[in-house]
C-alpha cells in the first residue's frame, strides 16, 4: 500500500499535466500526442507511462463512426487517377484532395465537399457532367481514385474522420449556425496547433 501511495505522489504533477492537455484539446488526444506534447514542453517520458496514467485516470480519445458513402455506381465519365496516391505537393495549390462527407443535424444533413490535380473517388458528384465541364473551364486537371480503393484518396478521407470523430461527436449543437461556427473553429486548430505525428516521424 505505500508503495502504491508513493507512486501515485510521483505522478501526481504529471497526470495534472496530462489532463490539462486532454481538456485543452477537447479529449481529442491519444497517448501518443500527449506524450509529444509534454516532450516539447521539455519533460521526459516514456509513452508507455503516459498510456497507463491515462487509463488510470479514464482519458481517452472517441472512436470513429461510420463515414458517409457516395459511391452509386457509374453515372458519368470516370477520370483516370493520376494522383495514383502520391500526395506530396512540390508547391501550395499544386494538388487538392476532395470528398463529400454527411453531417446529420438538427434534422438536416449537411454535406460538405473539402478540398492544380484535383484528387476525388468516383462518387456520383464527381462524375457529373456539369461539375466536370467546370472543372475543365477552370483548368483544373481531374483525378480519381480506383473504385472502392479508399487508399487512393487517404488524406481526405483521413482529414473526415478526424473531423467528426474529433468534433462532431464530441459536441452538441443548438443550430446549424452554431455547428458552422465550431466547424471554422476546428479547422483553424487543425492547421495551426493540432500536432501531426507524420509530420514529426518524416
């Protein structure tokens, strides 16, 4: 029994720590990103520890739900995929990535099409006559994925999971209105604080 009571008062500071850092970004955080989070805050420690204080302590990230599907067959012409999954970009603005994904809210779905190769899978949107004539008056080269290859667009298809599983299922909202606002709100903190583990590992 104090061996136990002088473990946890070896901790105590530290899991202090790591709850402030779960409730800063919403529960958002696994062990991993919360171990790099107090390496840049120059404290040392092994990821294994974190993990089990965490357990200890119940924090823990939401799982991911169900993505919407787009996929109603062939409608239109299907783009070769030229992106062929290499998404590294020599410039800004040299390849896109989109997809549609479904919010249901407030008895309402919003879809929500995010993004010069354009890079999408073969959903029916991306096969419209209309939407692909204006792709081309705008000069902008289309790419597909292979059909039901999600691989083929992964960074999108990522980004979405993230999104929801980070924000949507996280949050109740009074409106639509409201959601719009926490969505703007989430993208901004996806950009420019939310730390990227494949960033840090390359």
């Amino acid at each position: 029994a104090l061996k136990k009571l002088s473990r946890e008062d070896k901790y105590k500071g530290l899991k202090t720590l790591i709850h402030n850092i779960c409730n800063k970004n919403h529960g958002r955080y696994g062990y991993r990103r919360v171990t790099m989070h107090l390496h840049k805050q120059g404290i040392k420690i092994n990821h294994k520890v974190v993990m089990r204080l965490m357990k200890e302590e119940n924090l823990t990230c939401k799982v991911r739900a169900k993505k919407y599907k787009s996929y109603r067959g062939q409608e239109g012409k299907i783009a070769k995929n030229i992106l062929n999954r290499n998404f590294k970009a020599e410039k800004p603005n040299e390849k896109w990535a989109t997809d549609v994904t479904e919010f249901a809210l407030c008895n309402r779905k919003i879809k929500e099409a995010k993004g010069i190769i354009l890079h999408s899978d073969q959903g029916w949107q991306y096969q419209n006559k209309r939407y692909q004539r204006l792709l081309k008056e705008k000069g902008i080269i289309q790419s597909m994925s292979r059909k039901g290859n999600c691989l083929d667009n992964a960074v999108i298809e990522n980004f979405f999971g993230l999104l929801k599983s980070e924000l949507f299922y996280l949050k109740k909202f009074k409106s639509v209105e409201d959601f719009i606002k926490e969505l703007k709100s989430y993208i901004k903190y996806y950009n420019t604080k939310r730390i990227k583990i494949k960033l840090i590992e390359t």
